[in-house]
C-alpha cells in the first residue's frame, strides 16, 4: 500500500521505518531535539499546500512524527526548508540531502556543528524515507 | 564574515563559515586558534557540487570568498562527504587531531585514496589549528 506523500499516514509509516532501524538507533543515540521539514507548495506539481513534517527525535527513537503547518514547524530547533519537488529527489535517493544544504537547495536553520555530527543519523532517515512506499501528487493520473 | 564585494557567499562558503562561528561560540578557547591564524587563507575546492571558496582569517573577521582566491597557505580538495567528514575528525591529546579512532581513519583513507588533496601539508601548524576550528566532534 503507498501512501500519500506528506500525509498523516505516511508520518506514521516512516515514524515506524525510523524505529526499526538499528542504524539510526546507533547513529542518532545521544540526539535530542526536534526538526521539521518544510515541504514549500509548487501547485504545478499537485502539491498546492506548504506542510511541514514535525519529528520530535530523542535519543534513537522517532517518538512522534506529524503533518503540521508551516508555523508551527517553523518552531522546531532544526528547520531544513526546500520545494516539494527537490524533497522528491532527497527521498528518491536523487539528491543527497547533505549536498544539498552545501548547495543552497536546502536551507538549514539551527546549530550547524550539531547537525553536521549526526550527518550518519540524517543519511539513515533518507534511506528510511526510500523504504515507504509512497504515491507523489505529481504521479497520480488526472 | 564577509561576502566578497557585492557577490553573495555562496551556501558551502555561508555552512562552513557559519561552521567555524558556532564551533569558537560553543569553544571559546578556539580563539586562540582563530587568532594565531590572522593573515591566512585557507581555500577548500568541493568537484562534486562544483564549487570552491577561500576562507581568510583577519583578526577576529573570517573573510569568505567564493571560489580560490590568492595564494592559499593551505589548499584542500575533496568531494562533500569528504568535507563534511573532515568535520568529524577528533582533537587529541595535546590538540593534536586524533587520526586513530574511526573518523579520523576514514579522513585518512581519503587522503591515501587520493579523495582527499591537501596543499601545503607541510605547514603541520596551521593544518591542526584549521582541524581544530572545523571540528565539531
């Protein structure tokens, strides 16, 4: 079963993704901290709405993981804002997320030196997101 | 940190500058290392997303230019996850960097699989002290 990306079901799916994997669990072990993802609307894709994926993250664990506005995400420690379509690429495994901050892609906001030490635990949530199986807006037939 | 002139930092120049200023916030000790390295530029060539800057550091303002700028005291090239694992490279005992332990034999593989080039190795004090403001481990 895909689900619809950015939707409260595949929040769900990927908060499971993230717990099952002994690799974030090890790699993320002393994180502490929320970040968001801002999933910024391009209604020429299908996606006519800016959402924001909320992960409260603490010590290897995803112990929630939700569909908020952009508000309230905005209120996260970490922020890392970018287009729908190139969050598309991040998790089509097209697009490093990594080099895609260094390229001005993605913008980050929150403490660098945190973030670049779990760079590891942010790879691992990447492959968690390509083990979800999802139906982009953009793919779906009129 | 300074952009050069009226040409915007680009985001690497803006991450890694941004890198070192939160790395002497969080370590204030590292001033001394900043300092000791008034007059030094330092340039960083990353082929993968095609772009290269050159941090100078003038007293207590890092200067950033974009792309390679002058003549470097250290020149360092490397693909971004090269880079960004030069980041995670420990300091040792007497502020040396730790090369032993698993980040810094991977930047140890890098430069003997030729991932990583670094110029004027040679200048082993300015290097460490480079090491040690870049390092967020």
């Amino acid at each position: 079963m895909a689900y619809k990306a950015f939707s409260d079901e595949w929040a769900q799916a990927y908060k499971d993704e993230i717990n099952n994997s002994a690799v974030y669990k090890q790699a993320a072990a002393n994180w502490e901290g929320v970040v968001a993802l801002i999933v910024e609307a391009e209604p020429e894709k299908n996606f006519p709405e800016t959402k924001g994926v909320w992960m409260d993250l603490w010590h290897g664990e995803a112990r929630d993981i939700k569909i908020v506005d952009e508000g309230q995400a905005d209120k996260a420690d970490f922020v890392i804002r970018g287009p729908y379509s190139r969050w598309k690429q991040v998790a089509q495994k097209e697009l490093d997320s990594t080099k895609a901050m260094m390229q001005g892609k993605l913008k980050l906001r929150g403490d660098l030196p945190t973030i670049v030490r779990y760079t590891k635990a942010s790879q691992e949530m990447t492959e968690c997101t390509t083990r979800v199986p999802v139906e982009y807006p953009d793919e779906v037939p009129a | 940190m300074y952009p050069d002139g009226d040409e915007e930092a680009s985001a690497i120049a803006t991450m890694l500058a941004g890198l070192i200023t939160a790395n002497i916030e969080q370590h204030p000790e590292r001033w001394k290392d900043f300092h000791k390295l008034s007059g030094t530029s330092v340039s960083i060539e990353v082929p993968d997303i095609e772009e290269s800057l050159t941090l100078t550091f003038a007293g207590d303002d890092l200067v950033v230019r974009n792309g390679k700028q002058g003549r470097p005291a250290v020149s360092i090239k490397a693909d971004s996850d090269v880079v960004m694992a030069l980041n995670l490279v420990k300091t040792g005992p007497l502020g040396m960097p730790n090369y032993f332990d698993e980040a810094g034999r991977n930047v140890v593989k890098a430069l003997v699989s030729g991932k990583l080039k670094i110029g004027g190795m040679w200048r082993v004090d300015t290097l460490n002290r480079v090491t040690r403001l870049f390092s967020v481990a």
